[in-house]
C-alpha cells in the first residue's frame, strides 16, 4: 500500500513539476542529428541484454523508428522507476519501455498511439491459482511502479503484495517458492513458462492494456513524429518482421 502511495504521489508530482525545462523539439533533435531513447533493459522480450547487447523487439521498434525518422539513435537504460522521472528532467528525448498508458501516467506525460496490447497474466506453480477468485489469501510478486502492482492491490482479499525493482526478481521469487503468484505482462509469461516448463502456468488475464511510448508532457512536436514513425513501421512490414521474430505472432493492437 505503501509503496502504491509513493509512486502515485511520485507522479504527482512529476505532473506539477512539468514545463520547467523545455524538453527538446522534433526540430531540435533533427538538427542535432541523433535522438535519446530510455529504456529499461531487464523486461525480456521487450527490452534487455543479451551480455552487453541491449536488444529485444522494443528496442529494435525504437531503433527502427528513430531511422526511418532519419536520424541517429542513442540508447540509455534505467531502472525502469526512474524512466518517467528522467524524462521529465529532460535526460533523453522518450522512453519505448512497456508502458500501459494509465490516466495516472498520462498527468505525468503523453503518450504515443500504442505499439502493442497486452495484458496482466497470473502465473503459479502447476497447481496453484489460476484465476482472479483464486487469488484470495495468496501472496504475489511483481515488479515495483507497474500496473501489475496497481491492478492486484484491487484484489479484494488478496494475500501479501511483494514488489521487486526488477520483473525477473519477481519471477524469481515465484520459482524459489517465496510467493505463489507472479503477475507480469503475458507475453514475457509465455516465454517463462516455456524456459520452466512443466513447473509454471499462465492463468487468466487479470487486466488489459495498451502500451505506449512517452515523451515529456507537451512535446507535440516529437509525439507527431512518433506517431507516424510508428504508423509507418506498421505499414511497410517493418513491425510484423519484429513482432514474429520476438513472439512468433503479431502483438499490435487490433
Ligand atoms: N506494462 C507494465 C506497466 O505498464 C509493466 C511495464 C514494465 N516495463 C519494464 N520495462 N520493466 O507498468
């Protein structure tokens, strides 16, 4: 509950503080040559390492994006908390890092049009709680500053929340038996649970989201330039080459 209460006063706060630095335009960044992006790098198969490689299909997108736009791409990674916060202090031009676009999130920042949707799967031991009523009295784990952690503290009667800084740490306390639920996005589920087979399952979906890349709040210009940036990946074949490559199907939203 704490911590719930932290993130959403961070964001607040975030809202508040917005418009003090001028974060840079579409012009700006055209000129300059290169744009920033922030992502988390721990969020398989979205954005992570592959030893010192960031790589993964958001990664990919992004770089996709920030070509076909022109220019060079720069990439920095962040704990995936503090990738809204940098974005507001002007740290990197936008963030392509799994974000559900929230009305909570969309005081903070704007939001692009989605480049996928998903949804909050509920993952346990072969055995264990498949469904939303199941989740009563069960301890679950996710990571910190997520919808997941949002949408299960809505759970009425739900056991004991964990948050991890990192959605790995929160599968990683499912397998080590800690808690009996992890709620991550279910792509990244059907692959966890492919690497662990037969020792998980994915159960129901507990939410739905559409994610979104962001900028900092008023950026217009930037955000029309994602949006057709990403209209045209969607377009020339670009996106479903990547959507198959990283999940055998094709993610965007229908
Ligand atoms: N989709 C979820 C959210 O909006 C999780 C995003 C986590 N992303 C990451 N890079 N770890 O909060």
């Amino acid at each position: 509950m704490k911590k719930t209460l932290v993130a959403l006063s961070t964001l607040a706060l975030l809202a508040t503080l917005t418009g003090a630095a001028q974060a840079r335009t579409w012009d700006a960044i055209k000129q300059a040559g290169t744009i920033k992006i922030a992502t988390e790098g721990a969020f398989p198969p979205f954005n992570y390492f592959e030893g010192k490689k960031l790589t993964g299909f958001e990664v990919d997108l992004g770089t996709a994006i920030g070509k076909g736009l022109g220019v060079k791409v720069e990439w920095v990674t962040q704990p995936f908390d503090n990738l809204l916060i940098g974005l507001n202090q002007d740290r990197y031009d936008f963030v392509i890092a799994s974000h559900g676009i929230t009305p909570e999130r969309q005081k903070a920042v704007d939001f692009a049009n989605p480049h996928y949707c998903t949804g909050g799967a509920i993952v346990s031991k072969v055995g264990g709680p498949k469904t939303v009523a199941d989740l009563k009295g069960k301890s679950v784990a996710v990571q910190v500053g997520t919808t997941y952690l949002e949408n299960v503290q809505k759970v009425a009667g739900v056991g004991k929340v964990s948050t991890f800084p990192k959605d790995t740490d929160a599968q990683a306390a499912l397998l080590a038996g800690r808690v009996d639920v992890w709620v991550g996005d279910k792509f990244s589920a059907l692959d966890v649970v492919k690497a662990q087979k037969p020792k998980l399952q994915q159960g129901d979906l507990l939410f739905q989201e559409q994610i979104g890349m962001a900028v900092k709040k008023g950026n217009s210009t930037l955000l029309a330039q994602l949006n057709s940036g990403l209209a045209a990946a969607l377009k020339n074949g670009t996106y479903a080459k990547l959507s198959n490559q990283y999940f055998a199907q094709d993610i965007r939203c229908k």
